[in-house]
C-alpha cells in the first residue's frame, strides 16, 4: 500500500473524529475494510468522506480501514482482519461488462462499486465524481444495515438517480429518511453488541443484492 495512500486516509479518519467531537455526539460505528482493485494507488478519499458525511447524518459513524490489494501483503495489515458482525468489506473493482447498475451487495457483509460506472453516471450527469461514488457506497451500505434489497422512491435508496438527484447530493441536499436513518442505526448498534457478546468471527450469509 502506498504511503500516500495511509496518510490521506489517515487524515480523513481524524478529521472525522474532531466532527463528531465538535458536536459533542457518540455514534454507534461500523468498521469498513476497503480494497482498491482497479489499479489505482490510493483509495477514494473524498468519495469516502461524502459517504461518511451521509451516514454521519443519519448517527452512524464509519471507520474506514485501507488494506492491501495483493493477499501476500494481508498479514502486515493486522486491522484488515474481520472482527465479526460489525464488520464490512467494500471493494472497488471494475464492471464485469456493459450495465449501468453502480453496485451490489451480497449477505450482510460484502459490499461491491463499480468505479467505471460511477464514473460515467458522472459524466452523464455533470457532476463530481466524488459524490455518485461517494453516495454509491452509501447505497450498498444502505442495503446491509437495512437487511433488504428493496428500494425508495427518493432518497440515496432509490434504484435509479436521475441528473437531478444528483445535483441534489452535490447540493447536501439527498438525505435517508427518518425511519431508515432509527434502522440502519439500530443494527449498527445490534452488530456491536453482538461482537461484544461473542467476539469475533461471525459468519455472514450469502444472498445476492443489488
């Protein structure tokens, strides 16, 4: 992993510690493992932090871990380790083909973005590509935390952003609801107390969702 790569995240997660502390709030946290599998050099900070300010306003904190590409490199990473429930690992690879849809989730853990695509819907709708891969992550997390496949007709949860949407969240303006934000935060705070109750390794499902 490069040292840039480190730094930069390493300045993300503590500016988002001194956010949190300006506000004087303890949100339950989710621990994010992400690999970068498109042949960049550092992992998308910005992007990352769009998503953490979106989970940030519905009381989740996210701690963002980078690890390494090559599994020959795993065992320097040590916090690159599942650590059960509260875990959840995001990877950055390229679509498998033509498609538009950005993500895909499967069971309660894995969390797949396809940065081509998101790089195009950006293009498209003449806006940053920080925010739609930034709100793309928080999308897919949206589907673990919620448990459900399903979609909303507004909101970072709809099944297809239009230009407007998007200008929207350029706008900080595209937000979950009330009733997403009480579930999501509720099973944050359900993973860490059964990470608690039972350490580490608990084994997540396999069901496929988008």
């Amino acid at each position: 992993m490069a040292l840039r790569q480190i730094i930069g995240l390493a300045a993300f997660s503590a500016a988002a510690a001194v956010s949190q502390a300006a506000v004087g709030q303890r949100r339950p946290e989710i621990r994010v493992l992400v690999y970068e599998y498109t042949g960049k050099t550092v992992v998308p900070v910005r992007a990352l932090a769009e998503s953490a300010r979106v989970l940030d306003k519905a009381g989740i904190s996210i701690r963002w871990i980078p690890c390494p590409a090559s599994s020959e490199d795993t065992a320097r990473f040590p916090d690159c380790r599942v650590e059960g429930a509260n875990t959840v690992v995001l990877r950055f690879i390229k679509s498998p083909g033509p498609g538009t849809t950005l993500g895909a989730t499967m069971g309660t853990m894995y969390v797949t973005v396809y940065r081509d695509r998101t790089r195009a819907a950006a293009m498209t709708a003449r806006c940053s590509e920080d925010i739609v891969l930034g709100y793309a992550v928080a999308h897919e997390l949206g589907h673990v935390l919620l448990g459900t496949s399903a979609h909303r007709k507004e909101g970072p949860m709809k099944a297809w952003w239009t230009a407007s949407d998007l200008k929207l969240a350029e706008a900080r303006l595209l937000w979950f609801g009330p009733d997403e934000c009480a579930r999501m935060r509720a099973e944050v705070i359900r993973r860490n107390s059964v990470l608690t109750a039972i350490g580490p390794g608990v084994a997540a499902g396999e069901s496929g969702r988008e």
